[in-house]
C-alpha cells in the first residue's frame, strides 16, 4: 500500500482560501492606484463645491425676493440714475472724438513663457549654427595651410638637401606672429 498524504488541517483550508481571494479582480487592483485615487477625489471636490455654490445662489435668491428686488439684478453693480443725472445727460452733446474709450487690460497669454523660451532656443540654434559653419570654414582653411606648409618644408635640393629657405621663413612668419 502506497502511503497517503496528510490531511490537511481546517486552519490550512480556510488560510488557502483567503489566499485565493485575496488575488482580487484586476478591475479592483487599478482603482486602488494612486492616480485614479487622487481624480476620484478631485471629481468629488468639484461636485461639492458646485453643490455649495448652488445652496448659496439658491438661498440668495429666496433673500432678493423677499426684499422685493429681482436676483438678476441684484448682481448688477450699476446704480439707479436719478432724474436730475438724465435730464443733464439728454442736454449735453458728446463729440464721438471727445469719447474717452476704456481699453481692458489684455488678458495674460498663459503660453508667453514657453513662446518665448521657444524663440530664444531657436534664436540659440541659429547662432550655433552659424558659429559651427564658421568653425568649419576655419578648420578647412587651416588644414589646406598646413598643407601647404608641409609641402614646402619636405622640398629638397637635387642632392636630397632640405632647402633652408622655406625653413627660414617659416621661422621668420612664427616670430613674427608672436
């Protein structure tokens, strides 16, 4: 007879099976991230606080109707013209040139930093860019003069001499450079 396994206790079976559950639904693990966490949150904030300011507007209303004024105008901020003002307005004549215009304040443009740290890197690129095509022109035109240099001092005599004349001037342009 083959030996049988051991049974396993209750406590073993109960423990495998809180194990099991404890896995959850992918659907549970995502909710339990941080960020969707903290946007569940926020939502949550912005319905009270509509819900807040829609009590407020509400309760300003019923006041505004039981002082006998409408809640539209209420909110106006312009005051009730007098008699003797209209009268003074109907007799004096406006030149549309004398008409003072109050220009708004325009609004601040939310992208002006960034447009304008776009500008100045492209301002940037550009100046590198010209500094290394000169860099270049410059490289190119030293090493042909090296070149050049280079030949003249490995001439040689018919007899295989170096000719001392070249050495000498390029002696004489070094001190002279300095």
């Amino acid at each position: 007879m083959a030996p049988s396994k051991p049974r396993k206790t209750q406590h073993e079976i109960e423990n495998h099976h809180e194990r099991r559950k404890a896995a959850g639904s992918i659907n549970a693990f995502a909710e339990q991230k941080g960020v969707t966490r903290s946007i569940r949150n926020f939502k949550h904030r912005q319905e009270t606080k509509q819900n807040i300011k829609a009590s407020q507007l509400r309760e300003y209303r019923k006041v505004m109707k039981r002082e006998g004024m409408e809640a539209s105008r209420g909110t106006s901020r312009k005051r009730e013209d007098n008699d003797d003002n209209d009268e003074a307005k109907k007799n004096t004549v406006v030149d549309p040139d004398e008409k003072i215009r109050h220009k708004r304040k325009p609004k601040m443009n939310p992208l002006t930093k960034s447009l304008q740290k776009k500008k100045e890197r492209f301002e940037q690129q550009a100046t590198d860019r010209l500094q290394h095509d000169e860099d270049a022109k410059k490289l190119v035109k030293r090493q042909k003069q090296r070149q050049r240099q280079s030949k003249l001092m490995s001439r040689k005599t018919q007899r295989g001499q170096p000719m001392m004349k070249h050495m000498i001037n390029n002696l004489l342009t070094k001190m002279g450079d300095k």
